[in-house]
C-alpha cells in the first residue's frame, strides 16, 4: 500500500486525492492517483475527502476504485471518459463492505412465507438463494428469452427471524446457491461531487455498460451528487445504471440529479427491432431501496431519452418526492410506493408482489399503470391509489387506460399469471 506522498497526512482526518499524486486537472488520468488514496482509507479506516474545486480525469484502462469508508466529493468534478474503455463491465466505483458473505449452515430448503430460518445468525443479513434448475421471467416479445434462474432475497435477524417487509415469494424444496450478506452497523455515506460520462459510440448492440458507482454494500447513504452525460452521438451501446445497486439493502438516496440516456435501437433476439434500455439508476436483488428528492437534468417526457430506473429481484422500493422519467420493475418486485412524486413519459412499470401504492403523484404516460405483458402482466396483491393526477400524452389518439396489461395464455412465463 503506498504512503501518501506528503507524510503529515498519515494524522489528517481524512485522506485526499492530490496527496496520492492526482493532479485534478481535467486532463491528466488519475484514475490511479484515485484508487490507491482509497485504498489507503480502506486499510486505515480513514474517510475520503475529494479536494475541492478540482477536475479529476478517469480515463478507460484504470483500476476499479474501492471505497470501504465515508467519502465526500464535495465539490470536485468527475470525467469519465468512455469513449476507449479496456472493460466495459468494470465499475469506475465500487462500494463493498468490510465484512465478509459466508454461507449459513443448516438450511436445507425453504418455503413460500416461511416467518422463521431455523438457525441463528452472527449478525443480521440479507440472504440470497438460486436454484438454476427452474427458470422464472422467461420474457415473452421482441426481447425474449429462456428465464433466470429462481432468486430470491430477503432480510433476517439474529435470531433468523424474517423480516415480514421481504417475505420469500417461493418454493425451495432444494437450490444451488445460498449466501448470507452481514449489515453493517453503521451507515456508509457518499456526499457530494458532479459527475460527467463522456458517453461510448459503440456500435448499437446489447453491450452494456457499467462505468459509475456500484453499490455492493448494505446501509449506504448517497446525496447531493450530480451526474451527466455529453457525447451522445448517432450510436452507441446501452448503460445499466451510473449508480448501479445490486445484493444490498437499506440504500437511500438522497437530494441526487441523474441524467436519462439516449434511446437507440438494435435487432431484439426475436430478429425484431428494439430499443434498447438503458439506466442513470438500476437495482438489482436488493431490498429497502429509497429515492428522496430526486429528480433529473433533462425533461422527464422527452421520448428521446429511455427511462432512467429499472430494476429486477428486488424489495421494498420507494420514491418520494422525485421527478423522473419512470419507474420500472422488470422481473418482479415486492412491496413498492410512489409518493409525492411526478413520474414522465414511461410512467409506472411493473409485475410483482405484495401492494404497490401510488399517492398524491402525477403520473404521464399512456397508462396510470402498466402491468408490463412481456412478463404476463401478473401481480399478486394489491394496488393502493390516492390523490394522484394521471395525465395522458397530448395529440396522441390513445385511451386513457387506468390499469393496462394483456396475457394471451399462450406462453409460460415460468409462473401462474393473474391481476393485482
């Protein structure tokens, strides 16, 4: 591990970018510079405080960056240069925990609502489980394809209590995977910094990106951060999210303005033309996920740009008090609330568990709700719908559908289908 270059900050309170050698100057690559500060705050456990006022340069061949301890960017600049990245699935930052995933012992299967693990814990945790011989959300359309294998994740205590807000939702009379994820006990924060995607021109195809901030760690806060994108030209490859979370819980962020990316088009595994999804924020097999007051920089109802959420696998979602293009949740959610909120063009999108509220929000598009019928357009629970305003595109002949979705029967989408 390098010591920092001037010695008197081994006592500092925090650790600073330019004292491992980055130069903040826009131009000069400090990816490098970047990632050994961090890992020095890491090992000493030391907090990160990005030095104000400066532009860091973070070009495409650098190492992923780990952050393990409080960090604020305050009010230094990011550029990221995607335009020649060595790995496109190489995550600028990445948040990671401390403690160490393990696998419980004495579990042999698991069912449906089950309230109770059997055994005890160290310390509470999320739990992940697969079982890859059973195919769920095998999609139907354009974008079809053979299913995932059954996931499943939920919140337990010490004790190995549930927590009832992230109930199994199925059967696992065996599975080939099963891991425990520890909480944290205290909440790790990201403050701060404005951030800039110099977007790739790849040739339009599947080839997600994944150049941002991962989460992989339960108990974060992030806020006041603001990313964009510039660059965007005539083609390019799709983006799974700037702040991509995945195998995490208790996430908030907070006061944070994202940018939508720009929709464009390729041949669907159907041999069908599509538009490709792509995210400023995406989550994955994570529960308790909060967006407070967050909005985005560009119009939340301009059809250029694909909508800015997506998620698959995960619980407990909320929105509140954000502006932004959509919600959507791809291969089920259970539990989610929109509230206060003014949802764009692609509105709310959904299949899933549990009760889906929507209160005191204005929601565009062509439907208050669209049980999304590539997955069967299937919810099993309730909808809770209060003092909202639903407001249909203008000029568009279109019926004002309340509930929209459609199921033919005709395809098995790995699951029985029915409405909400």
């Amino acid at each position: 591990m390098p010591a920092p270059q001037n010695s008197s900050r081994k006592a500092a309170a925090a650790v600073s970018y330019l004292s491992f050698g980055a130069k903040g100057d826009g131009m000069s690559d400090d990816c490098h510079a970047i990632a050994a500060a961090h890992d020095y705050a890491n090992q000493h456990g030391l907090p990160v405080q990005a030095d104000r006022g400066r532009t860091f340069y973070i070009g495409g061949d650098g190492p992923c960056i780990i952050i393990k301890t409080d960090t604020d960017f305050s009010t230094a600049r990011f550029l990221i240069d995607d335009r020649a990245v060595q790995d496109r699935s190489a995550n600028v930052f990445q948040v990671e925990s401390q403690l160490q995933p393990f696998q419980p012992e004495g579990i042999s299967s698991l069912r449906r609502n089950q309230a109770e693990l059997g055994i005890t814990l160290p310390c509470d945790c999320l739990i992940e489980v697969k079982n890859a011989r059973i195919k769920r959300y095998i999609r139907f359309g354009p974008n079809q394809n053979q299913g995932s294998a059954q996931t499943d994740v939920f919140l337990a205590d010490r004790q190995g209590r549930i927590d009832p807000a992230t109930p199994i939702i199925w059967d696992f009379p065996d599975f080939t995977s099963i891991n425990a994820l520890p909480l944290d006990s205290r909440t790790l924060t990201l403050r701060g910094g404005h951030f800039t995607t110099i977007a790739n021109a790849e040739e339009s195809k599947y080839r997600y990106y994944t150049r941002g901030i991962a989460i992989r760690r339960s108990k974060v806060l992030v806020e006041n951060l603001l990313h964009d994108v510039r660059g965007e030209g005539e083609h390019g490859a799709p983006y799974s999210g700037f702040l991509n979370l995945s195998s995490c819980a208790e996430v908030v962020i907070r006061d944070t303005v994202l940018t939508g990316r720009r929709t464009y088009w390729t041949i669907g595994a159907s041999g069908q033309p599509v538009s490709m999804g792509s995210y400023d924020i995406n989550a994955n097999q994570a529960v308790k996920v909060s967006l407070l007051n967050c909005s985005q920089t560009n119009s939340i109802n301009d059809k250029t740009y694909w909508g800015i959420f997506g998620s698959n696998f995960c619980k407990e979602l909320l929105f509140d008090g954000c502006t932004l293009s959509r919600f959507d949740a791809h291969q089920g959610v259970v539990n989610a609330s929109i509230r206060n909120s003014t949802l764009g063009y692609m509105g709310v999108n959904a299949i899933g568990y549990g009760t889906l509220t929507l209160e005191n929000s204005t929601i565009h598009g062509r439907r208050l709700v669209n049980l999304r019928n590539d997955y069967g357009s299937t919810w099993q629970g309730e909808f809770i719908i209060r003092n909202c305003i639903f407001m249909p595109p203008e000029r568009e002949q279109h019926r004002a559908t309340l509930i929209g979705g459609s199921y033919s029967g005709q395809h098995d989408f790995g699951y029985p289908c029915s409405m909400p």
